[in-house]
C-alpha cells in the first residue's frame, strides 16, 4: 500500500488541540491497516512568527510542496495584532494557498440529523441540508495588486485593494463546481456582484459561457451575492452547489457554516491542479473556524471540523472514499449518542471537552470497523 506523506500544521489558538485529535485518528488508522501515513509537523502563523518571525518559513513551504497533502489547523490571536502585515499570521495561509496553487475550495455544509436543533435557524429550514459552497481560492481580492495603504499628506491616507479575475481563473473554478454538481444533485448556482462589479460581469458571462459548451445537462442559475447570502439563510435546501470568488466565498461560507449548528463543523479541502501524467494533486485541509483564541487551551475547542478535513484528505487526495465515509459516520453516531462540546451545547445532551469528543469519534470508528 503506498505510503501518505502528511504535512501537519496545527498553529495557534485551538490548531493544536484540534490537530491532536486528528493525531490519534491517524495512529489508529496506521494501526489497524487503514492506510499508512507518515505525518511531519511544521509551524504556522503566529506559532512561526514566535519562532522565526515570518509566518511560515521557505522551509516548511518546500515541505509543504513535497507533502501528499497538508493537513492545516488555524492561525492568529491577539497576540500577534501588532506585527508587521507581511508578517501577520494570515498570511502564512494565504501563502500556502497561493504557492501550492490551491484555488478550488470546498467548503461542505451538512447538517447531521442530531444538530438540527443547534442551528439558528428552524429545524425544518436545516434537517438534511446538504450544500457545497465553491470558494475560488487564489484569486480576487485578496491578492489583486496594487494593495496599498498611501499617506495623501494632508491628513488623509488612501487604502487600495484590487479585485482581480482572468477568463481562466473563472473557467477552472467553473468547471470544478459543474463537475462536483454532476456527483450531487446537479445544480449550480453562480454568485457574484454583476450590478456593481466588472469582475462580476465577466465572472457571470464565463460561467454562463462555460455551461453553453460544456455542462449543458446541469442546471445553471445565477444570484447576486447579497441576495443569495439572503437566501441561504431564507431557503438554504435550494442549493446544491454555489460558486462564488474569494471574498463571497469567504463571507457565504462562515454563513452557511451557522445553518449546521457552529462553525466548529465546517471542514474543507483546498485543491490545486490535477497533473495530468502522476493523476495527483496538490491539497490542503483545514476547518473553516479560526483559532477561538478565547477558548485556547481550555480543552473545550469542537474537533469535528478538523477531523472532517482529514475525512476529506481521505476522499480527495488518497481515493479513499469507504473511509471517509467511515470517520461521517463516526462523526453523526458519536452526535447521536448526545456528545455535545460547548459550541453546540443544547438541552439534554452531554458536555464533553476536546479530547473526549476525538475519543468518542475513534470508538465509533472501532466499532464501525468491526
Ligand atoms: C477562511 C479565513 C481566512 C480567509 C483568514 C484566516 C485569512 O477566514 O479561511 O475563511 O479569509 O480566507
Ligand atoms: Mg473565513
């Protein structure tokens, strides 16, 4: 069986506490012959910047390009307000995003059965949603130049940030969100900012394009950004796959994060071009949540985001779907059971901390393997 050679960068905040719970997961799976994975561990953020002061060094970026896939937990704090921009620990992620190329995004929304009620929302608006929010990852504004902040001399200053899209920028996130459709429920709903943005015009032109010539049998609809934020909290089952660019992306997703209970649940994959001659991809996985810099190291962080994106490494880079499908499982079984971690706390289930809920999560794999 080949060998999965697993970069591990916990970070701040909760990172590491949430990484050691997929820690144990992937011991337990070396041990019973579920994959081998090697795993190395490297620091990010401003766990990097207390060590090296940069957020992540050349170093860890080459291991990084040479890992199978880099498992990523979270980064920053208030610790780290004050150092230099380029040196701030965000930027260590949007490093490793820009350099492994890595601009298809999946951001999963599901709702497991026993969570319905920790939603915001009513539970018959969430019961069974299952959604795919599509963020483009490299591109627009986070990265568009110039981005600068400029002192006019007369006691104003002038803040730049470029929203940026090429054809093919939008063409390779389009094609991933028609072919993900193509395994669901067929559906894709293009989201941007036509009415006000030029980059929403053509965003919205090449998709539409892109359907005509090649994915002709799945539905395409088009909603402006703010009207679809309205209604994935208004009508969120009507969706099935969204994409959208970075900025949207990264607003929708924390959105649609709330319709399953917490944002401790959202995991998500982060790919970059399939090679054609080696059929491999480079990947990163990381839960949507932050570091929770208030709940840092009290043991009470939820690790089912960042356990769900090892689930996800599982299916998307090593092609082992019957075990991803194994740890969702584990996951809906150890909620049924009533384990709760503070985050979505409801009456009449039990408040378990961190490490209990990645041990209750690993029973029910050995169960399920039995
Ligand atoms: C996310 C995060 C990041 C982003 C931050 C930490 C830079 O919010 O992954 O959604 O804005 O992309
Ligand atoms: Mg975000």
């Amino acid at each position: 069986m080949a060998t999965h050679k697993l970069l591990l960068l916990p970070g701040d905040g909760i990172g590491p506490e949430v990484m050691a719970e997929v820690k144990k997961l992937i011991a337990w799976m070396n041990a019973h012959k579920m994959g081998t994975f090697e795993t190395e561990d490297g620091l990010v953020g401003g766990a990097a910047y207390d060590a090296h002061k940069v957020s992540i060094t050349d170093a860890t970026m080459a291991k990084a390009h040479a890992a199978d896939a880099v498992i990523f937990g979270a980064v920053g704090g208030p610790k780290w307000d004050s150092v230099p921009y380029d040196a701030r620990p965000e930027a260590g992620l949007l490093r490793l995003r820009k350099d492994l190329a890595l601009y298809a995004n999946l951001r999963p929304a599901v709702t497991y059965p026993a969570l319905a009620d920790a939603s915001a929302l009513k539970r018959e608006l969430v019961a069974g949603l299952d959604i795919m929010i599509l963020r483009e990852l490299t591109g627009g504004v986070y990265f568009g130049e110039p981005k600068t902040i400029t002192d006019l001399g007369n006691g104003q200053k002038r803040a730049v940030d470029t929203q940026v899209y090429d054809t093919y920028e939008i063409e390779r996130i389009g094609r991933v969100a028609f072919e993900l459709a193509r395994k669901r429920r067929n559906k894709v709903t293009s989201m941007e900012k036509r009415n006000v943005m030029k980059t929403g015009v053509l965003w919205n032109e090449v998709m539409t394009q892109l359907h005509q010539r090649e994915f002709k049998d799945v539905t395409l609809e088009h909603q402006l950004a703010d009207s679809g934020g309205m209604q994935l909290v208004r009508n969120p089952k009507q969706f099935d796959v969204i994409v959208t660019d970075n900025l949207f992306g990264d607003m929708l997703s924390d959105i649609a994060a709330m319709l399953t209970g917490s944002l401790g649940m959202l995991a998500s994959a982060s790919l970059g071009e399939t090679n054609p001659k080696t059929g491999q991809r480079k990947a990163m996985y990381e839960p949507v949540h932050g570091s929770a810099p208030d709940i840092a190291g009290k043991g009470a962080a939820n690790p089912i985001a960042m356990i769900a994106s090892f689930g996800m490494a599982l299916r998307y880079s090593f092609n082992m779907g019957r075990e991803a499908d194994m740890i969702d499982q584990a996951i809906a079984a150890t909620l049924d059971k009533g384990l709760r971690t503070g985050d979505i706390k409801s009456e009449g289930t039990t408040l378990v901390g961190t490490t209990q809920m990645g041990d209750a999560i690993i029973a029910e794999m050995e169960r399920l393997a039995r």
